[in-house]
C-alpha cells in the first residue's frame, strides 16, 4: 500500500508546480484537437483568453452575499433578463444563475416541491411525470428530496409521448418535465402538446434546455424546423439553460428561468435562528463564484447576437454534412430526428456490434460516448470537431470493417462499461458494479499507480472484472439469438 499523500512540509517552488500541472494534462483527451465529443464547449483561442481574464477579475470574489458584490449582483440580473429575451420570455420572467445543469434541474424539482408542500399540503408523497428520456438529474433530485418519478416509454423516434405521460398523472402530480432536446439523441419533445394539458390540468411543467437552451434559438433563426419550445407556449413554467455549454461561458454556469415570481419564491431558503446571523440562500449552494458569473456575461457581451448566430450556422453546416455521411453508410443508422448539433447512431440490428466498433475507434485516439437503450455512439458537434472529421469518418469505416470481419469479437476496454449497461437484465446488477467501480475510484488504501511517462496516454481501461462479465453476458445473448433463430 502506498504512503498517504499529505501537505508537503514544505511550500514548493511556483515554477515546479506550474510544470507539473502541464505534465499532468498531458493524460487527458486532446480535446482541441478535435478527438472529443463532448463535454468541452470552445469558440476559439481568444474568446477562451477572455473567459479567463474575466473569470480571474472575480477569482477571489464570492457571491454568498449579493450586497456586497454589486458588480456580480448586476452581471447575474442581466445574464438573467438576455437568457430569458433569447427563451422568449415577458417581463415577468425571472429566475438565478447556478453551477450547472443538475443544481439547476435540482432547483426547478426543489422548487415545485415546496410549492405543492405550501399550496396541497395533502400530498404526502409528491410525483414527478417525464419520459424514460430525460436527464438523469430529475432522478438524483427526487431521490434527494423523497419524490416519485414516472417515467412512460418514448416513441419510435425517441420522442416523449403526451398521451402515455398524461395516463400517469395523480392526484400527487407535482410536476412533469420534458426536453428540449433530449442529451442521448437531440430530439425534440413535443413541448406544446405536453404543455396543453399540464396547463389544463394546472400542473407545472419544466422544460429541460441545458443542452439546447443557447443554441436551439440561433438554429430556429437560421431556417432549421424547430417546433416552439420556450416562453412562448402557454403551460410552460420554467425553463433550465446551460450557459457553459453553447452559451460559451466558463464551466460552472447555468440560468434557471420561472415564468413569474410566484414560483421562484419558493426556491429561496431563509433560516431565522443561526447564531452567525439571519441565513438566506437564493440557489442550493451558499458560496457562489464570482468568476463564472463574469465570465458568462463577457462571453454574452462578446460574442453578440450576430456571434452566436455565426458559430451555430458554421456548426449546423457541418453537422448536416456530418449526418449525411453517416447515413451513406450502409450500417449505420441514425437514432430519432435531431433538431440540433446533436446525433446518435448505431449499427442495423446491432450488427456489427456497435461497442465492438467503438473499441477500434477508441484505439485509433477517439473519446466516445456510448449509449445503450438502445446501444448507440453519441456525437455533439462542435468546432474543434470540425476540421477532424473526416478522419473520423475514415476510422469509423475502418472499424466496421474490422467489426465485420470479427464477429467473434466482444467489446472490452472501456466499452465494457457502458456495454455492460446495456446487457446486463437486471438493473440491481449494474448498480452493484458501478458503485464497486467508484469505491475502487475513491478507495485510499488500494495502492495508488505510479506516474506515467510524460507523454500522452490513451484513456484509461475500464476495471478488469468488467470486462470478463461483458464477455460471458455476451455470449449468453448470443446463444439465446441462436435458440430463438432454431425455434
């Protein structure tokens, strides 16, 4: 077992550890270069130089008390009013900034509970109605908070389903919730027509925008068919956007938006009787970074209407370009209708295994995404995928090539995690082992590895274990083909 790492006894040398952090990023996924899917949200070279002044002119700042900050008090308010005047909202619309998409989906559910707590106190066991579609965060926040999701089965075309969510509505309907568009695939939930009979029925309704929020708009003014989705249905009562994804602000950054004050009150914390003063908390966290809250508003002062309009057209053409290639090979298909930069696609029948071609590709330098119900790869084009992808596209027909001429071959690697997900029937299984893989994560007494060389590693595998259940589960599936084919 290794020694536990402490403080060093002495302070070192500034020049040292600056070295050692450029070392350290050398193992990470080269994400300006193109070979990244997601989870990095890039303009370009100086507009990052901007995030990063404006994010250092707040560094030290924090936004517990907005009275003593009026520079962040004033910079929140206007993100606030130019997210909800892109969203379409009146001049009642109003809501906070976050950390995030799930402080912000946390919020909206938090939000709704203490609402129906004060207005129905009769509901003891509050629920939550959405489509097996949506973000995982409205799960993780009702399990925080003691609520019920329902969750009804999507379409053909991974769309949610009015009717189907409609059936599942009681009496301790506290909330549905929807997509605008849905993370896995890009499609688009039928706002209106969910938002028809949650406003006939008097229920709130929260449309998930995190991923879609700053850039749905530009792709709607640009000619691309977007049913409405924002303020302007009647029914909708609040709306969550991720200002650090294609809102291009520095990581930490999200709007939440309530058609009217008579909802985000019930967001406010306040508590009367701590010794250190009265407490009151706008948002989930108490200290706030000033940094990010800057750093959105130059992003939006900097880029302007005409900016995000510009990048949105520069990407939605690539991303036509990129789904037509895709569906120009004979196996592959692609999952839904997406309405913006987002795609999903698959293999025909799952054959050749899908999982099996993202091995090859995560071996030729790629960091994917996969997806299961049904397995897939994700794909959320941006710029820096721009340039790259038609080496993209010729490792991917390579490795349906190599998919093809193995069909012997299981996904390993880190395809097995997520392979795993997807074949393995009993849901209480995947949970075990992705919980034993965090305990391994986070598990201090295990011998730490030693530092790798100084060069760029490809990502790390998934835990052995994994692997050898991924194949056996295979094999199962595979022989429960053959006798289904016999009979």
């Amino acid at each position: 077992m290794s020694e536990r790492i402490s403080i060093p006894a002495r302070g070192r040398n500034k020049d040292t550890i600056l070295d050692e952090l450029y070392k350290l990023h050398l193992n990470d996924v080269p994400w300006k270069k193109g070979r990244a899917w997601s989870m990095v949200y890039y303009v370009d070279d100086e507009h990052q130089h901007l995030l990063e002044q404006a994010y250092n002119s707040f560094f030290s700042e924090n936004y517990l008390n907005p009275f003593a900050f009026q520079s962040l008090k004033k910079m929140e308010l206007e993100v606030i009013q130019m997210t909800a005047s892109l969203l379409n909202g009146d001049e009642n619309v109003t809501g906070t900034m976050t950390s995030g998409g799930t402080e912000s989906i946390f919020l909206a559910v938090y939000t709704y509970r203490e609402r129906a707590r004060q207005l129905f106190p009769h509901i003891k066991q509050p629920e939550i109605v959405a489509s097996s579609t949506i973000h995982p965060a409205f799960e993780k926040a009702a399990h925080i908070l003691n609520i019920v999701v329902k969750k009804a089965a999507v379409d053909q075309n991974l769309r949610a389903q009015p009717q189907a969510l409609e059936k599942l509505m009681s009496p301790n309907t506290i909330l549905i919730a929807a997509s605008a568009p849905t993370y896995p695939h890009g499609v688009l939930d039928p706002i209106a027509e969910i938002a028809a009979f949650a406003l006939a029925k008097k229920i709130p309704f929260h449309v998930d925008c995190c991923i879609g929020g700053f850039m749905l708009p530009w792709v709607e003014k640009l000619g691309y068919p977007v049913a409405p989705f924002d303020f302007r249905v009647p029914g909708v009562t609040s709306i969550s956007a991720d200002a650090h994804k294609f809102g291009y602000g520095a990581k930490g950054a999200s709007v939440l938006l309530y058609r009217n004050m008579n909802y985000l009150k019930h967001q406010f914390y306040v508590a009367t009787d701590w010794p250190g003063g009265i407490y009151a908390s706008p948002t989930l966290l108490g200290s706030r970074p000033g940094g990010a809250i800057a750093a959105t508003w130059s992003a939006m002062q900097a880029l302007g209407q005409d900016g995000y309009l510009r990048i949105a057209e520069e990407i939605m053409q690539a991303t036509s370009q990129i789904r037509k290639a895709l569906e120009d090979i004979p196996e592959i298909i692609i999952l839904g209708n997406p309405v913006m930069n987002i795609i999903a696609y698959s293999t025909r029948d799952n054959q050749p295994d899908i999982f099996v071609i993202a091995d090859q590709l995560e071996q030729k330098g790629w960091m994917l995404d996969r997806q299961q119900l049904p397995n897939s790869i994700h794909l959320t084009v941006m710029r820096q995928n721009i340039p790259v992808f038609d080496q993209y596209l010729e490792d991917l027909k390579a490795s349906i090539i190599f998919a093809k001429e193995h069909p012997g071959a299981t996904a390993k690697g880190n395809a097995a995690l997520y392979g795993l997900m997807a074949r393995i029937p009993f849901r209480g299984m995947v949970e075990k082992n992705v919980r034993k893989i965090f305990e391994e994560l986070y598990d201090f007494s295990k011998t730490i590895p030693p530092q790798e060389e100084e060069t760029a590693s490809t990502l790390p595998p998934a835990p052995l274990w994994m692997g050898q259940l991924n194949r056996v589960l295979t094999a199962v599936a595979r022989l429960k083909g053959f006798w289904k084919k016999r009979r």
